[in-house]
C-alpha cells in the first residue's frame, strides 16, 4: 500500500525526479567544464575543439563502448578527411573550382562512409571535419583536444546519472 499523500503527489514527485536528473547533469557538466577548461590552457590545447568532442558524445544516440567507439573513429576521420581537404586544395591553390569539387566528393565520403558501423554518426565526422578546419589545419592540437574532450563528456554524462540515481526520490511504499 502507498502513502496517500505520496499518492496524491505522484504527478509531483516525477516532475521533482526530472528535475533532480537535469540538476545533477547540469551540476557535474558545469564543474568538468570548468576542469577542462583549465586542463586544456594547461596543455596549450584548444578548449573549444574539447568541448565538441564532448558535444558529441552527449548526441550521440548510441551509448556504453560502441556508442564511445564509433564517435572515437568519427572524431578521427573526420581529422583525416580535413586533411585530405586542405592537401589537395594547396596542389592548385589557383583552381577554387577544384577545391570545391574535392570537398563535394569529401562530404560524399564522409557520408557514404556510414555504412560502417564504427562510422555511423555522421555528425560526429563533420565535427572533427570542422574542428580541423576552425584549427587552421592543426590537427596535432584539434585530435588530442576532441578525444579529451569526449572523455570529459562521458565523465559529465555518467557522474551526472550517477548522482541523480543517487538523490532521487525514495520509495515511499509503506510494508
């Protein structure tokens, strides 16, 4: 049997729980923000390529080590593809025609590369696509800042359910 008013309140204890969880997200993504942010000024890393690599962990619609996996190999061609991008556009730095027409044919393959399991979230390809380029090519600080950055977001994500588990609210069945 229930407690009447534990009944009666139903409705607002799951409202409280809701909030209890985007309190406690909010909560642990805050204080890791504000730890990553002086990690990357301590490597001399760019902070804002990490806070994409974390930005894709928490849209990645696939959690646990496949979800953490596939966004690692998307990160990580993503790089790759910017690469190639920023390669071939300097063969003939004259040619913008040539250029755009490599980076249609890119943005092709970094789609169609989805196919594959381990490179199935496509904006997690662009992210590290973009962060390369916002980098100005430099992809020896852009990958190390978005793979940290991924660990810092499932840190956030995880301690973040693991607390609101932990102060939610209790059974109110009474025995």
């Amino acid at each position: 049997m229930t407690c009447a008013r534990s009944h009666f309140m139903g409705g607002v204890l799951l409202i409280y729980a809701a909030m209890n969880r985007h309190f406690s997200l909010a909560l642990t993504t805050g204080l890791l923000s504000a730890l990553w942010a002086w990690s990357a000024v301590a490597l001399g890393l760019p902070s804002w390529a990490g806070f994409l690599g974390c930005t894709a962990w928490f849209a990645s619609p696939k959690g646990g080590i496949t979800g953490f996996l596939t966004i690692l190999f998307t990160l990580c061609s993503g790089v790759l593809w910017a690469q190639v991008i920023i390669a071939g556009s300097a063969v003939a730095p004259g040619l913008a025609w040539l250029s755009y027409a490599m980076t249609g044919v890119v943005a092709f393959l970094m789609c169609i590369q989805s196919r594959q399991t381990l490179l199935g979230f496509v904006p997690g390809t662009f992210i590290g696509a973009c962060a390369t380029f916002a980098g100005q090519g430099d992809w020896k600080s852009v990958l190390p800042a978005l793979l940290l950055g991924l660990l810092f977001g499932v840190a956030m994500k995880g301690s973040g359910l693991w607390l609101a588990q932990r102060s939610g609210p209790k059974d109110t069945t009474i025995a």
